[in-house]
C-alpha cells in the first residue's frame, strides 16, 4: 500500500486537496492507497506523555505507517521548512522500524516561488537520517493557491501531469526495490 501524508493539521488544507489528487492518480495506476491526514491527529498528540503512551489514534497512524510499501509525504511551507506537527508526528513513529529501508517521495508546496524546496530538502535530511529511501524525483508547486484556484484547478495544471509521473515512476521504484508486487 502506498500512504499519501497531508503534512499540515490546517482544517481543509491545500494540501489536503493535493494529497486526494494524488490518492485518486496512484488508484488510476491501480496501486492500494490511502492518506493519512494529519488534521485528524487528536489533541493528545501534543500532550509530552504522548511518546510514551500513544493515543489510540495514533497508535491508527503509526500502523497505517508500518503497513506501507512506500510513502508520499506532501509538504506545505511554513516558515521556511515544515509544519511542526509533521516533525511532531515523525517524532512519534518507532524507531527504526518506521523508515527504515522504507521508499518516501516528496511534494512540496508554497505560495512563494520556490515551491517548498526547503521543507522538502529538511525533510529528505529527517528521513535519510531513519534509513528511509528517498526517492529522487520530487515535486514542487510554487503559488499553489494560485494553481488551485485556475480554471480547471491542479487537474488541470502541468503540474498534475507531473504528479502523474511521479507516481508511475514511484510506483516503478518500489516494485524495483521488491517493496510492491505488480
């Protein structure tokens, strides 16, 4: 199963909008997929006896983790790197078991022109350090509001059709590694 992350707890997020399309061109390519939204977090999530005593919803996140053939983490820009609740649930995930040898692909998004390079490249640093795989190829939507709202929206952008060979060439990557079965 490949698992699409929302990396932001914002209710009715861009990148949740981003992570459905990317959900739906991952079906079309005939891949189990699910997202993992990290809206959904409950509140105990925060509390500092959290990483010893998960909640049971995330206890929910953590084998939706370990049960994936590969990730897609979307990534929105916040302050020059990621959301912090997106390194908070990193931090809640085992050790090593979580990314280890695990393949992870990347899509950043930003209202700025960069398109979230920084959180993308912060974030390929987090998960090199857990021995996950980080898949080269990534994607970046700059102004996605702006790509969002254009007639037509993300399905119509170029950058759908990227996202669409990301996918397929993820999707390649982990069946190469014996991650997914054809």
């Amino acid at each position: 199963m490949i698992t699409v992350i929302s990396g932001t707890n914002r209710t009715g997020s861009v990148s949740a909008q981003v992570a459905a399309f990317i959900a739906e061109a991952y079906a079309d390519l005939g891949a189990e997929v699910g997202i993992l939204d990290l809206a959904e977090l409950p509140l105990e999530t925060l509390s500092p006896d959290a990483y010893v005593e998960k909640p049971a919803r995330v206890l929910e996140f953590i084998d939706q983790i370990l049960a994936s053939s590969g990730l897609v983490v979307i990534v929105p820009e916040y302050n020059g790197s990621m959301p912090g609740v997106l390194k908070l649930f990193i931090d809640m995930l085992p050790f090593p078991e979580s990314f280890e040898d695990r393949p992870v692909s990347y899509v950043g998004l930003a209202a700025g022109q960069f398109g979230g390079l920084r959180p993308v490249e912060h974030l390929q640093q987090v998960f090199g350090y857990r021995n996950a795989l980080n898949f080269p190829r990534r994607v970046f939507i700059p102004a996605v509001g702006a790509v969002m709202k254009s007639e037509g929206g993300l399905p119509a952008s170029d950058y759908a059709s990227r996202l669409r060979e990301q996918a397929q060439a993820f999707l390649t990557y982990c069946r190469s590694l014996g991650k997914l079965s054809d």
